[in-house]
C-alpha cells in the first residue's frame, strides 16, 4: 500500500510586499501548522519521505509540523511541487519512490490532487491534510486544526 499525505501550506502573511515564493507564514499559519503536526503524529502514518515545495510558506509549514514528528523523515524540497496544477502534481507523486510520504503544496494543486486520487473532491483550506489510500484511491483521513 501506497500512503500519502497531502498537506496544504499554512496561512502566510500577505501584509507585506514579498514575490510568491517568500512570502512567510503569517501568526495563525504557525500556529495551525504545528497543531497539523500534532494530529499527524498522533493519528498519521509513519512517513519516510517529505516532498517540499520550495515556496517560503511551503518549507515553514513542513518545518512546524515535522518538529511534532517523533522520527521526522528525509525532506526533498522538490521545483515541481511548486505548482498550482493537480495533473503536474499527480506526476510527480506517481514518480515518488516511497511507502508513506507527505506532499506539502498549494492550492488548487492540492485540491485538484486528491479529485484525481480518490474521485471525491474535498475542500483544502490552509494547513489542511488529507491521508491517501493510492493504490485504492482512498481516502482514509481529512481536515484541518481549529483557527
């Protein structure tokens, strides 16, 4: 079985005139991200594999939750993760080499991601998870920590 963990990055700060890719978290987004790190520790698969985008909320978000990780795995910040085409995503993870990996993203890659994983569209807000079944297309777990 195939397992993946899809994760949105967390809320970042728009206040101030940072490109795309720098742009940070904003106060909630770390808050939110550790709390997603918490459930994935207490209910998530054992990962061996990160999959980052290289977009500055992207690694903050992967660094917040992987801290809650009791064993956090290899991290591979990865240019074809930073993408909002789910097709472009679901290319790469076909390509990933892993049991149980996370894939940390943007919207509505991610969104569009899971619709073509598991056949069921689910909404993504910031620091959202979703835990994949691949090789079934399910769906096995999907939300967010609190505001």
């Amino acid at each position: 079985m195939t397992t993946l963990v899809v994760v949105r990055h967390a809320k970042s700060d728009w206040s101030g005139s940072h490109a795309d890719r720098d742009r940070p978290l904003a106060p909630r987004g770390r808050r939110q991200a550790a709390e997603a790190g918490r459930w994935l520790a207490a209910h998530g698969p054992a990962l061996s594999l990160a999959v980052v985008s290289p977009a500055e909320r992207a690694r903050a978000t992967w660094g917040l939750v992987s801290a809650e990780l009791a064993a956090p795995p290899e991290v591979r910040v990865e240019e074809a993760a930073y993408t909002f085409d789910g097709s472009a995503l679901h290319t790469l993870v076909a390509g990933v080499e892993a049991s149980c990996f996370a894939l940390v993203g943007h919207n509505p890659a991610v969104e569009e991601l899971v619709l073509l994983l598991t056949g069921h569209a689910r909404p993504m807000p910031t620091s959202s998870l979703a835990v994949i079944d691949v090789d079934a297309g399910t769906l096995l777990a999907h939300g967010r920590p609190p505001s």
